[in-house]
C-alpha cells in the first residue's frame, strides 16, 4: 500500500488542472449502446443515471464524442446543460469509430481540431475543461512513437481559449515525460487494476508532482477479470468485487481519479459506496500479491 495513503487518512479531493475534484467519479462511456456504439437502450434511464450521479456529488464526468459517437456527449447535455459551475467534464480526443463500431486512429491536425469543435458543440460548450489526447499507435495498448505533432495542434487550441487544461491516454512513461515537456500536463490515463500494474512507477511519480492519473477498466473492461482473491476480499467485507476494486485504487494512492461507468442506477450508487470502504492491511496485502501472481 502506498504509504502516503494509508485507510484512515484516505484523500477524498485530488487536484485536476485548476480545480479540486472528488476522487470517484464518473465515466460516461455506457451511457452509449454496447462497446460504446450506437444508441442505449434507453435513452431516459441514461438521463436519470447521469443526474443522479451528479446529486451524489459527481463532480468529475469523463466522456468522449467519439463515444456514439456523438450520442454520450448529446446525453450529457440533455441530462445536465447548463452545467453546474463546479463540474468538471474530461473528454477525450485522438480516436474515431469505423462504420461497425471499428476503433481508428483520427490523430491528424484536422481530425484532432474537428474533433475539439465537435466536442463542444455536442456539450454545448464554450471551452472545454480538460482534453486527453488519446494516442493511437496501438488500438488497445501504449506503444511508442513521438507525440509532439499532436499535442502542438492541442497546445494552439489552448492558446486560441477551446481548451483550458491538456492530459494524456493510452501513453508510455516516454511519452508522458516528452508531453509534460512540451506544455502542461495534468492527468494521465491509461489501463491500471489489480493486474494491469505496469504503470506504478509512473502513478508515483506522477502523484509525488501532483498529476491525476485516470485508470480505466478497473476490472478489466470489456472482458472482465476472474480473480478469487477479490472475490474473496469482496465477500469478507460483504461488498461487491466493483467496489473492493474501487477502493483499493483509492488506497493505492492519492493521485488516482476513478471513473467507473456504468447505465445502472443500482451500480451507481453501489459505486458511490466504494468511497467508504477501507481496506485493512491484511486485505491489501492479499489484493497487491494478484499481480505478482498474474506475473
């Protein structure tokens, strides 16, 4: 565990560019039809879902046009526009969706300057909180290649007053360190649970220099993980596996921004509890020896 993080003093708030967000919140990518394209089932329960987030106390909403595409963000803003001053919403730029729901690249200086425009006309925005530029070498995974012709395209964006605060997605420790050396970096997200640990060198030394990181699929995403010692913490405390994984992220350390998703107004609110959960050192010593073991 993190020694800085340790149950009883777990930090509720963590800075995201210029403002205080809480810890958990929301990830607006089920707000769409399965693998984040096409419509919802239900375009209403989406609506109440993502209100009801923000009555918990959301204040931290990730989302992005390519999510629909377009349709997450329209959700966002029949649902919450106009917004609350202290919401801050994160969205993400980089990558478009193929006519079968295909993820492509889209990292050109006009499809990443379109996708800004499109971003704030769907929301309804005059600017936007916080950018990610979402690197697609790979699909799926980091891989390396310079990052510097992009972030210059989001950097002159910036500077014309259509982004406030720039972050980083699917990224290497290489490329995070050649952005934050290009301009302001003030989130990183990438893949990180109880298996996925490639990146704990770079939570710490993100968080020692006070840089949210985002990790995403918390238990694994589309295809699920199947690990007995989270079943078994879950059942101990009498919490859900969602939740057990969700607090240990909190606990792991400071700088972690959780954005778990999800159309389900039960799971929301299951997730919302996860904020209450400690974990005893015996339970995240039984959680951290996981990834030794998937090794």
């Amino acid at each position: 565990m993190n020694a800085s993080c340790t149950p009883s003093t777990i930090p509720q708030d963590f800075t995201l560019g210029d403002r205080s967000v809480a810890r958990l919140g929301y990830g607006a990518m089920q707000l769409s039809g399965p693998h984040a394209f096409g419509p919802p089932k239900d375009r209403d329960a989406a609506v109440r879902v993502l209100r009801h987030a923000v009555e918990l106390g959301v204040n931290h909403l990730d989302t992005s046009d390519f999510y629909g595409p377009h349709i997450t963000n329209q959700i966002i803003r029949e649902a919450l526009h106009p917004y609350r001053d202290w919401l801050t919403i994160v969205t993400k730029i980089g990558a478009r969706r193929g006519a079968s729901g295909e993820w492509l690249p889209a990292m050109s200086a006009a499809e990443l300057t379109s996708a800004v425009h499109d971003n704030l006309r769907n929301l309804g925005l005059d600017v936007l909180d916080v950018v990610n530029l979402r690197c697609m070498f790979d699909v799926m995974a980091p891989a390396e290649g310079t990052i510097e012709p992009y972030l210059t395209v989001l950097a002159e964006l910036q500077q014309r007053g259509l982004i406030r605060h720039i972050g980083l997605s699917n990224v290497t420790a290489t490329q995070v360190a050649e952005g934050r050396a290009l301009c302001r970096i003030v989130c990183v997200q990438n893949q990180y649970n109880l298996v996925h640990r490639a990146d704990d060198a770079l939570v710490g030394s993100l968080a020692r220099d006070g840089i949210a990181y985002v990790p995403f699929f918390p238990l694994g995403g589309f295809n699920p993980l199947q690990v007995s010692a989270l079943s078994a913490v879950a059942q101990k405390l009498g919490a859900t596996p969602m939740q057990v994984a969700l607090a240990w992220l909190l606990q792991r350390s400071p700088n972690l921004l959780l954005i778990p998703g999800t159309s389900s107004m039960e799971h929301l609110r299951e997730n919302m509890q996860s904020a209450q959960l400690v974990l005893d050192r015996e339970d995240v010593a039984t959680l951290d020896a996981v990834a030794q073991l998937k090794a």
